[in-house]
C-alpha cells in the first residue's frame, strides 16, 4: 500500500472515530445497518437492544432488526433475552418462515432453558400467534398478556395527536426507526438552524450524512450555516475532509 493510500486510511479511520461520540443515538448508526451480525462496540450493546426493540414492537414486519436483536443476544449469552426475541421472531412468522426459525432456536438451542427450547420447538410447523400460551418471557414485547421487566417499549398515539413542543432528536429518533431517513435529516436540520448551540443536533445530524454517504446535502447545509454566519462545531470540518478523502 502506497503512503498516501495509509495516510488517508488512516485519516477516513480517525474522522469517523471523532464523529461517533458516546452521546450518540444508536437510531443514528443502525437505522441504515443491513448486516445480519451489527457490531455494538461504539454504541454498547443495551443501546443497541434498545433500539432494535422498539423497532421490533413498532414494525414487527422488520426481520432484519428482529434477527439483529436475536444475534445480540447470543453474542451476550443473556438467556432471557434470547428467548424473548425469538419469542417476537416466531410469533411475527408464525407458520411462515420455517427454516429461518429452526436456524435460528439451533443456534440459541445452548443458551435456552429445555422448557423454553421445547415450547418453541414443538410449534415449528404450526407457528405461534401473540395469544398462544408460552413459557413467560420478560423480555418479549409482543406476545399478548406478557408484562416484561424492562419498559423499552414507547407508545406511539394512534391518532396522530402529539405536544406541539417535542424534542426534534427525539422526534428525528422515531423517523429514523420507520427508516425515515430524509424526514429526520430534514428535522434535524431545522432543529440546528433554530438552536445552533446544542452539540447534539449538529453530532446526530453528521452523523446522519456520514451514515448515509450524503455529501449533497451536507454541502448544502455547511452554506446555509455559512451564509447565516452560524458557528459550526469543528466536526463539520473533520466531516467535510472525510468526504474529501472519499473523492481523491
């Protein structure tokens, strides 16, 4: 490898570690991971859990981040968690998806308690619905009548009503588990023009175009800030060299 080719390795490797502070929201990371086996070393593995969860008991449909969930589990070796994640996983299936859910109780089948293995092994072929009767798992936010240990989950109101005073990270949040990507850029964007001094619009908000590879729309905000005379947090210019870098 050439020197210039190290240097600007190197370089690309430390602007992202500069823009993935520990403050940051996991919705920012992971709502564009498409790898069945995420890595949680910046985020902590509860931060991750916790987003795919409330993904889980959002969009159900979401198999993905239902086998991302399972997968954490695994790697943590947390027996409650594993079965209730697959739990979520068979259930959203059903009678469907059978050699995806037998894969994946094989491979937790070691971490299972035998009265949990069995019960989920014995409705392969008929799948489970969220009022079945099933060993009780404190960690499954689908199943019907089951109360879990930790509250994850965020009601979101049906009727569309909400406080006319949210927070616009948490609002950008939720986009973000619908895999709305360009809604919550654009709330976030508003949100930094309207109180450019809280750091962590601006971090979520680059974060958001470094995840997403969107350099347009990262130049075109660096202008309107610029125009505004704004002050802009030197992450803006780590993140502008970094596209730089994807472009020699």
């Amino acid at each position: 490898m050439k020197k210039n080719d190290i240097t600007t390795s190197a370089r690309k490797q430390q602007t992202e570690e500069e823009l993935s502070p520990e403050l940051l929201e996991p919705a920012f990371y992971l709502s564009e991971c498409r790898s069945l086996q995420i890595d949680t070393r910046k985020l902590g593995d509860n931060k991750a859990v916790g987003y795919l969860t409330r993904s889980v008991a959002r969009r159900p449909e979401n198999l993905l981040a239902q086998i991302q969930r399972v997968n954490i589990h695994l790697t943590q070796r947390d027996t409650e968690g594993v079965y209730g994640s697959l739990l979520d996983l068979f259930i959203t299936l059903n009678s469907k998806g059978r050699s995806i859910r037998r894969r994946m109780l094989l491979r937790a089948k070691p971490l299972l308690t035998e009265e949990q293995f069995q019960a989920l092994a014995e409705r392969l072929d008929t799948g489970i619905s969220a009022t079945d009767p099933m060993p009780l798992s404190t960690q499954s936010v689908l199943s019907k009548g089951l109360t879990g240990t930790r509250q994850l989950i965020e009601r979101i109101n049906d009727n569309g009503s909400e406080t006319t005073n949210r927070d616009p990270l948490e609002e950008a949040i939720e986009y973000l588990e619908y895999s709305q990507i360009e809604k919550a850029r654009e709330i976030l964007e508003n949100a930094v023009l309207d109180n450019p001094s809280r750091m962590e619009l601006h971090n979520n908000l680059l974060t958001i175009y470094r995840v997403s590879d969107d350099q347009g729309s990262f130049a075109v905000m660096l202008d309107r800030l610029n125009a505004l005379k704004i002050p802009v947090p030197d992450d803006w210019k780590r993140l502008a060299e970094h596209f730089a870098t994807r472009s020699e």
